[in-house]
C-alpha cells in the first residue's frame, strides 16, 4: 500500500481534511482524518470500504461520503480506536442500513 499520510480527504461535497494516520490491518483496514478547523479539530475515522479513489499525484483520497454524513459519524476517542465495539459501531453506522450509508448508485 502507499503511505497516504497527509494527503487531502474529499468528501462528494467538499475537502474534509487530511490523513492523519492509515492503517491496513487485516479486516478493520481504516483512515484517521484530521478535520483540522472543519469539527474544531475532531479526528474522524472512516473504513478503508468507503474510499472511491486515491490520486497519488495530487495527494487526494476520495471518499464516497458527503460531508454532513461524515461529520455525523461516532466520534474517535484516541483511546478507543482499537477497541472492537468502537469499530463495531463505525461498521454499523456506515454500512447498510446505517445512518451513514450510501449505495453506490444513489443520487443525490
């Protein structure tokens, strides 16, 4: 995998930040965004599933959220980022039927 830390994040609506950490665990692959100003510094973690597209070029991840989607996601605790049920209700919230799921051909 490249080393995607610091490239830009872009939600369907917008840039929401930049990379702050990436992980490639087996099975709960993740992106850590470091919202900066955007949530008043909030980090936001997004599953590896919901990325569109990296441009290695212009150092941009794509992800196939908007940006209130995003901003509505379970907060990251620092201290929780391992734990499974975090991950559990990360999973649940952006996969289907969660508040943060997106079918690949939904509209807008």
């Amino acid at each position: 995998h490249a080393d995607i830390s610091g490239f830009s994040v872009e939600a369907l609506d917008g840039s929401i930040g930049k990379v702050d950490d990436a992980t490639y665990d087996m099975g709960s692959s993740h992106i850590v965004v470091d919202t900066g100003p955007w949530i008043f510094g909030k980090k936001v973690m997004l599953p590896a599933g919901i990325v569109r597209g990296i441009d290695e070029t212009e150092e941009r991840v794509f992800v196939n959220r908007t940006k209130e989607q995003i901003k509505a996601a379970p907060q990251v605790d620092e201290a929780v980022v391992a734990e499974d049920a975090y991950r559990s209700d990360l999973g649940a919230y952006y996969g289907p039927g969660g508040a943060g799921y997106r079918d690949w051909d939904d509209s807008f």
